[in-house]
C-alpha cells in the first residue's frame, strides 16, 4: 500500500498542475483518462515485454548498461506516441494545437511513470527512500517532458495543410525523445556527476515545455478574443461575456458568484454558456482554417445553442 501511494500522489499532483494550464477548453474527462491509462498499462506492459524480448535476443552483444540506454528509448518512446497519435487521427476535433500536444503527451508520460515508479519501488524497497526521490521528485516530470515533445510536433502541424510538413515532424520528434531519454539513461549510470548532467538536461528541457505551454495559452487566448469579437457586433454575446471567457479568473467569479446567490440550476447554465462560448471560438478558428472536421453548420449549431444558454442565464 506503501509503494502504491508514493507512485500515486506525486502523479496526482502532476496531473493537477498539468490540468491548471488547460485555461480555456480543457480537454474532455474521458479523453484525459483514456491517455493517461494508456500511458500506465498497456504501454508499460508492452514496453516491458519487447525490452526483455530485444534485451535476450542482444544477448551479450551489448555491454553493460547499454539495455536501459538504447532498448528502453526505442521501445518506449513509440509505444507512449501511439496514443497522441491516434487522439491526432480519430479524435481531430479535440486537438486543437500546441497546449492539446503537451498536455496529452505529459498525461501519457505521468501514467507510464507511475505504473514503472511502482516497479521499480518494488524491486527496491531497501532503497525505498532515496529511489522515490529521485524518480518521483527528482526525475518525476522525464516521462511526460519527452512525450510532449511528440505532441508539440503534432500542435504545431495541427493547422497546416501541408501534410509532407507532419510526417516530416513526427519521426524528426520522435526520434529527439528517444535521444534525450538515452541521454538521460547513460547519464544516470555515471555516478553523481551524470545524476547532476541528467537533471540540468531534463530540467532545461521541462522548463522549454513549459514554457512553450505559456505561450501557447496566450496564442488561445487571442484565438478567443479574434472569434469572438464579431459575436459582439451580431448581438450574441456581450463585451462582459467575452471578458469572463478570456479571463479565468473573472470566469470563476462570476460563475461561483451564481451559485452562492442564484442556486444550482442557473450556476450549471452559467458554466455550460461559457463553456459554449469557447467552443465556438475554437469552431470558428478550424473553419477559418480550413479544417475539413469542422463546417459551417457546426458554427452555426454552437452559435444558437450559445443564444439559448443566454436567455436561460438571463431568465434565471
């Protein structure tokens, strides 16, 4: 029960912080769990069995260490892409850019380390300690840093029509998140001074993610405000109601302010008009470019299911 909370809540509180960059539209429950269980079970079990299949076929031709620092990258890294790469084919809709990337490839990366931490907390539990500290704390964000690199690659040809451009970018991403967790699995073999190496790149390259999240959310943000401004001119909306959409904290306010004085009911058409809103923000944006999973019609379904939200907001 031990091992199983140690891997457990250091990923939790990952996965809550992950959630918190998710500003506008965050990504739909159901999608957030089928990624993230993806990355814990069969990803990992997958891994495990192609690495001790690859390892015993290598045989002694490989030296030692050299199973952790070239079979594990190769096997690894392609089985947790799987799951972006598929939320990117059959699930279009709900990939919507640079901040969707990250934030599916990390949830894959934080599940499969989690499953892998409890292993390896297994496997050493006369160590229990400082092995949770290095992989829970010390290296808890690896997994999740090299899938975003994945889906950072699938964001940014999100939009892009030219289709060479993304099967250019995927084997390009792939292949550096394979790189990097080579890196970091030589590194870690060379005693205090790899252990020190390991954290300056993983570290370096987190704060890279990150920061491209930031930048990201303020890209989404002007997304909004762009879409949404004519829906002001057409009577739709308001100047308040756009305001609280691009606004998460006035959003808050102002929904919770709902519940406390008005009840239930009016706080759940307060949070679904909202909620419309950036849809339809979102929509516009993948028709103005084209988007072939998004016409017209879905436009104009979103706009009117936004007006009757607003007479409910209203009347209660």
């Amino acid at each position: 029960m031990t091992v199983i909370l140690l891997a457990i809540v250091p990923t939790v509180l990952y996965c809550w912080l992950l959630w918190r960059l998710d500003r506008y539209e965050r990504e739909p429950l159901h999608l957030l769990a089928v990624t993230f269980i993806w990355g814990a079970v069969p990803a990992l079990i997958v891994a495990a069995l192609a690495e001790i299949g690859i390892g015993q076929l290598a045989g002694a031709r490989l030296g030692p260490g050299m199973d952790s620092t070239l079979i594990a990258p190769l096997v690894e890294e392609p089985l947790k892409a799987v799951a972006l790469i598929g939320l990117f084919l059959f699930v279009r809709r709900e990939f919507n850019g640079l901040l969707d990337g990250i934030i599916y490839g990390a949830l894959v990366g934080f599940g499969f380390a989690m499953s892998e931490n409890m292993l390896y907390f297994i496997g050493n539990s006369d160590q229990l300690a400082g092995v949770w500290v290095l992989r829970a704390i010390v290296f808890g964000f690896n997994h999740a840093f090299y899938t975003s690199i994945v889906g950072i690659a699938l964001g940014l040809v999100r939009y892009d029509r030219r289709r060479w451009l993304g099967y250019a970018a995927l084997p390009v991403a792939l292949a550096l998140a394979m790189l990097l967790h080579g890196i970091h699995n030589a590194s870690v073999q060379a005693g205090l001074l790899g252990l020190c190496v390991a954290w300056l790149v993983d570290s370096g390259g987190v704060l890279v993610v990150v920061a491209v999240a930031l930048l990201a959310q303020r890209r989404e943000r002007h997304w909004v405000q762009t879409q949404l401004g004519p829906e002001i001119e057409a009577d739709v909306i308001d100047q308040n109601d756009l305001h609280a959409v691009c606004t998460p904290s006035v959003r808050f306010r102002r929904e919770w302010r709902t519940l406390l004085l008005r009840g239930w009911l009016p706080y759940r058409h307060q949070r679904r008009f909202h909620h419309l809103l950036i849809e339809l923000a979102y929509a516009k944006h993948q028709l103005f470019h084209g988007d072939r999973f998004c016409c017209q019609e879905d436009v104009d379904n979103l706009r009117r299911a936004v007006l009757a939200h607003r007479s409910l907001v209203q009347e209660g």
